[in-house]
C-alpha cells in the first residue's frame, strides 16, 4: 500500500512515532503538539502497513467525544469501517467485557450502572441501616472513599485501618455498600474498571483469550490514569502484545482525583525494549507564549523532559497587569475583551481562566455590567452553585417563613432524618389546613405526628431559623450570610467532605460572604438591603448565561480548560496562595501539580496572554495582601511586559520591593505604595493602594489614629514624611 496519504501530513518526529516498531512506543506529547493525528495515523499505519487486523487493536481514550473522534479519522484515512476495533473510553471498554462475561464476572446479565447521584444515594441508605448520623459521617465523605479505594484496587478486606476510627467505619460502610449492590445487580463507575480487572486477573482462560487477541494496545492521555487503570493495561499486555502510550507529564493535573503521574514516569522501566518519541514542535501558540511555558515548567525537578517550539513568529509578549483589587482585575480584564471585540475579534475567541470557581462571582458581575455574553464551561454560575442557593434559601426562609420552596431546600440540608416520607407529611398538613409549610411543621412539632427523633429534629430546625431571624436586625449584610452558615452548619457540613469539590463549597460560602459585604443597594432604593440582595441573587441567577453556540467569553478553572485553545486568554489571580493554591504550597508533589496547572494555562493561549494579579483581595471572606505568583516570576522578562496604566502612584513591580519603587506624581509630592504621609486631619499613615488615574485617582491609607480610609489625591493635601 502507499504509505504517502498515512505519512505526508507529518513532521519528522510524528513520524518517528507513527512508524516505530518497538513492542513499548511512549510518545511524549507537549501541548499542541498533534498527539491526536499521531494516535490516529499509528492505528492506520499498525492495519495497513503492518498487517494488523482491527480485530487486533484495542484503542482506549478518556472521553466518550475522543473515542468518537478517533473512530472517525481512523475510518476516514483508511477508507473502511473500523467497527471490529475496540476503541473507546476505560470505562466503556471495561462494561463491554463486563457483559460479554457477566457470569464469570458474578453478574446478573441485566446489571445496572449507577451513576454518581444513585450510588450516593444507595449509599445513604446503607449508613441510614447502620444508624450512622450523617452529620457525623456524610454520604458524600463515604463515596469519595469508597471510589478511592476502588481506584487503588482494594476491596473491604484488603483494607487495614489500623486503629483509624475514619478508615474503620468507612470500611463498614463499603463492605455493607458492595452487599447492596451485588444484591440489586447495581454497578457504579469505579466498579466498572475494578471488576473488569478482577475478571481478567482471575480468569485465566479469559486473560490468556484477550491476551492472544489483542495485538496492539494503545492508550491516550496516559499520564491521567490511576493505580486500577495501569494494572488493568498491564495484565492485557503480554509478551506477544505491543503497547503504545501517549501523554504528557507536564500536563498531569489530575492527582487531586486519583491520577499518578508515576504511570508515564515509571514506563519506561516496566516495559522493556521501548522507544521514546518526543514531539515538541507546536503548532497552536507563538513562540513567546511557547517560551514562557518551557521556563516555568523548567522548575519541576520530576518531569521527563522536553521542550515546546515552533515554526511560527515571537507574537506579541505576555502582558502582565497589577490591579489594585479584584474590582478593578475584572474591570480591566472586561475592557480588554470589549477592545477585542471592537476590532473585529469575535467573543468566542476569548478565554478567562482562575483557579478557583469563587473567583468567578466579581468577573462575572463586570462582564454583566458591560453587556458582554459569557458562559461557565463546565460549571455553573455562582449564585446558581448548590452549597449558594442553600445558604440564601436559609436566608429567605429567616426573613419569609411563608417561603415554602425555601423551606423544602433546607429542612434536611444538613441532612438531620427527616427524610421524604416526613416532609410528605408536613406537606399534607399544609394542603389540610391551607398555610404554609412553616406554619404546618409547627403544628406537626405541637401534635408530635413524627418519631419523637424526627420531632426532635424539625423543632432544631424551626429554632435555627427563628433564631437567625431574631439576631439578623442589628447586623451587616455580610455578617447575617456567616451568622445563616454557622446557625445552620453548612460550615461544618462541607468540612466533613473530602476532595477539590468540597474545598471548592466551603471557598464559595466565604465568597458569598464577600458578595454580600460589597454589595452596593443603589441600585433597589426602596428595598432593605438584604432584601435587595436576594433580588439580585436571583437575577444574576437567571437566564443571562450566553446560549451554548452563541458568540460569547469563555469562562472556567485552569483545570476545565485542558485541551482547549484561544487567540486570547486571561489568566486571574495570578498570586501566591491563590495560584499557586495555599493547599499546595507546602507539599512538593503538590507544588509541582500546580506549576503544571499553570504551564497548561498558559499554552491555551494562541497569539495573545494576559496574566494579572491583585495587590489587595478580598476572597473567601477575608482580606489580604497577597505577592504575585512564583509562576510570574519564573518567566523571563524579555518575554513579558507589563501593563501601566496612567497613574500619580506607581505600581509595585512583581521583581521589585514595594517600598523602593517610587516616581513624582503631579501633585508635587513623591509617592509610593508603602510610603508613609502626614494628613492634617488624620495624621501620620501609609499608603496601602491607590485606583483610578488623573482627577478621579483615590489612595487608600492606613491611618494610625482613624485607621483606613480612601481619599482623593488631589484634595487630601498628603505630604511626605
């Protein structure tokens, strides 16, 4: 056959690849590098070439839309069906040797999957047999444990808890959860692969038929796989077999959910007689973008090496913008879409990532403020998050006791036994005596129609909320949103749950306390402000989420935005503690998950990068100081410049100490940030930030007499001193 329609859209190393005949190929793939084209073109020249059956390749991806993807260029290069190949997710490779051997798996052929909101909730009914107090053991805390263990490969008796209360009970409640489940013939995802692999570990006839069967396997994005993913590869590859991996450890950033990047690291001495092919040639950014990527991932001691470049030009240098506060980041962040936009840009095109999904809140009340669409990728705005419109149906509930959907949200959250069948009951009374559902639970507590537990229970509730109605009067905005989160304990609730979503539901209720303390009423005049604060809740709630295919920003964490790509991306909160993340900072394998978050950041970016860090954040609830992020820093600086816009105060340099960095501003006085000045009223203080430029520029000083406070420059008089 003519190998020139396999070959001919190649560079020198995809080809290498392409054409390697190792029994172990790994190709280390940089970002934007091809891997994809590689993978295809392998598979293709493996059945043409090397006489490879598609009976004989098995082909396995991480999503359901690659896996498609794939089949698709395979069928098209080769011009004929590749329905005999197996090619398809781990999971969905794993449930299609769990039917086709369902006895021998000891399953039931009519299995069912669960899904992750059913195995929860079959797990809470397992812990609800066992009399487990979710407020002391959520379900949630259980599933992560139990998919964790599953995912390192151990059933209940490989476990030793060694005295560990945490790890004793979980293991009760897995082993009580795996009963459940054999018994309804139920199978949640972690099972899917632990079980495929149980099946071909112990079933030797089986092994050695898949073993004989499969040629070449190959395997995408190896650099995500988990402990039961790896032994899976390794037990269906035998001598016979040849294995090709592809992946990237300076783009492993899932660890937080079970991937080991020792997998791709330790291949090369598990599977002898290897190759390792590099492609490092990039075609989607410019050459700066490409440059600042290699010196920040540079600083990873554990990496296997290699180095992006490209054929194209330098672009344009990485833009790096200090903003007094998270206000004016996404004010300035919003004007620099609007001028893309403007010149002809499409919105589309425009990428604003964060590390963390509070950070999402003041962006997007300024991309709203500017009438510029947005969506969430992969998540949901912030007033529309769960733990969110939690905490302020406690809040309507406080304030309207006739709030039934309210009611309904929180009666059970956390969740304290009052299960469906006694919120029917308060419903019922509801219906009987026309009132609302609060009115209808007191009566229910008066003629005790629960349990004396449930009665128990639903009075704590009443009282919760009548309490935070009586202390609500005398208090803030912002501190009425923490008083509702302690009162009702959500604080505690998600402090139970482990894992980067739980951290991400606590994040947010401090943010929602943020929310609250800037929240300005002008806008609803004739409403009290908490009042004002729920309507504007909902409305940012609302439908003002871009559709799907409109032309709009794109918005979403570090971690959604792999694999992706944009001309031009925004990356916010570029500062120690945030980005990296204060989790990550003392633990070294942590850190450097971090630094790869940050290397695929920036390499999302095409032709344009802006980076912008804050000198004053207020997020999660508090107020700090932060310094800008090592990863800033690690770049070097012919590759970035930073933004200046007109000021009478200078910016702190990210390279330069905050008190040695001065100019003259027009004032007549020299002024700094850090510099003390005398107020003739206030006193002696110092200046902590400044915002706004020419007539309307504002310092903010911190007073030793007064405290802070923010004045006009041209009218405070400051003199040095």
């Amino acid at each position: 056959m003519d190998v020139t329609p396999i070959l001919d859209s190649l560079n020198k190393a995809q080809r290498d690849a392409v054409t390697a005949d190792a029994p172990a190929l790994l190709v280390l793939a940089g970002a934007g590098s091809g891997k994809t084209r590689v993978l295809v073109h392998r598979i293709a020249w493996l059945i043409a070439m090397e006489n490879l059956t598609p009976h004989s390749i098995m082909a396995v991806t991480f999503t359901n839309k690659a896996a498609h993807e794939m089949r698709s260029r395979v069928e098209q290069l080769l011009g004929r069906s590749s329905s005999s190949m197996w090619i398809g997710t781990f999971h969905g490779l794993a449930h299609r040797l769990l039917r086709a051997h369902a006895r021998d798996a000891e399953l039931p052929d009519t299995f069912q999957i669960l899904d992750s909101d059913d195995q929860l909730r079959v797990i809470k009914r397992v812990m609800k047999e066992m009399t487990l107090d979710e407020n002391e053991w959520p379900a949630k805390q259980a599933q992560w444990f139990i998919n964790h263990q599953k995912d390192e490969g151990k059933r209940p008796a490989d476990i030793n808890h060694r005295g560990d209360l945490f790890t004793s009970i979980h293991t009760k409640v897995y082993l009580q959860y795996q009963v459940a489940c054999q018994r309804g013939g139920l199978v949640d995802f972690a099972e899917l692969l632990f079980k495929a692999y149980e099946l071909i570990r112990d079933m030797q006839h089986l092994r050695e038929h898949y073993q004989e069967r499969f040629k070449h396997l190959l395997v995408d994005e190896f650099q995500d796989t988990n402990g039961i993913q790896y032994a899976w590869i390794r037990l269906l590859t035998s001598n016979d077999c040849k294995i090709s991996i592809v992946g990237d450890d300076d783009q492993s950033i899932y660890g937080w959910r079970g991937a080991k990047i020792e997998n791709i690291q330790r291949f090369e001495t598990e599977f002898s007689d290897n190759k390792v092919v590099r492609l490092e040639q990039n075609y989607r950014s410019t050459g700066n973008i490409l440059q600042a990527a290699n010196a920040v991932i540079a600083n990873n001691q554990e990496r296997m090496g290699k180095n992006l470049w490209t054929e194209g030009n330098q672009g344009e240098p990485i833009s790096v913008y200090a903003a007094f506060n998270e206000q004016e980041e996404a004010r300035f962040i919003s004007s620099r879409i609007t001028d893309w936009y403007e010149q002809g840009g499409a919105y589309n095109d425009c990428a604003l990532l964060y590390r963390s999904n509070a950070q999402s809140r003041v962006l997007e009340e300024f991309l709203l403020q500017r009438q510029i669409p947005y969506r969430i990728y992969g998540g949901l705005k912030f007033f529309e998050r769960a733990e969110v419109k939690t905490t302020l149906a406690y809040v309507r509930l406080m304030y309207n006791h006739q709030d039934d959907a309210a009611f309904e949200r929180v009666v059970n959250v956390p969740a304290r036994g009052l299960g469906p069948k006694s919120v029917e009951l308060i419903r019922q009374r509801a219906r009987e005596k026309k009132v609302p559902l609060w009115e209808a639970a007191q009566y229910v507590v008066e003629q005790r129609t629960l349990s004396p537990k449930a009665t128990t229970s639903l009075f704590s509730f009443l009282n919760i909320v009548e309490k935070g109605f009586e202390e609500f009067h005398e208090l803030p905005l912002s501190e009425q949103i923490q008083l509702t989160i302690e009162l009702a304990e959500l604080d505690q609730l998600y402090a139970k749950e482990k894992g980067e979503k739980a951290l991400a539901r606590k994040e947010n209720l401090a943010e929602l306390a943020s929310a609250a303390r800037e929240f300005d009423t002008d806008d609803y005049p004739d409403l009290s402000p908490m009042t004002a604060f729920l309507a504007h809740a909902s409305l940012e709630a609302g439908d003002t989420q871009a559709e799907q295919y409109e032309d709009c920003v794109q918005l979403m964490t570090l971690h959604s935005a792999k694999g992706l790509e944009f001309p031009l991306v925004f990356i916010a909160g570029m500062e120690e503690k945030l980005f990296p993340h204060m989790m990550s900072m003392e633990e070294p394998d942590k850190l450097e998950e971090e630094r790869r978050l940050a290397y695929v950041g920036i390499t999302r970016a095409m032709k344009k990068l802006y980076l912008i860090y804050t000198e004053k954040r207020r997020l999660y609830g508090k107020e700090t100081y932060p310094a800008v992020s090592r990863f800033i820093r690690e770049i070097p600086s012919e590759l970035k410049e930073d933004v200046r816009l007109n000021s009478q105060i200078s910016q702190p340099s990210y390279d330069t100490p905050r008190a040695n960095k001065s100019i003259s501003g027009d004032t007549g006085g020299a002024f700094r940030l850090g510099q003390m000045v005398q107020h003739k009223k206030f006193g002696v203080g110092v200046i902590l930030n400044s915002e706004g430029d020419g007539a309307q520029e504002r310092v903010q000083v911190n007073f030793d007499s007064v405290g802070t406070k923010w004045l006009m420059l041209a009218y405070a008089n400051l003199t040095p001193c």
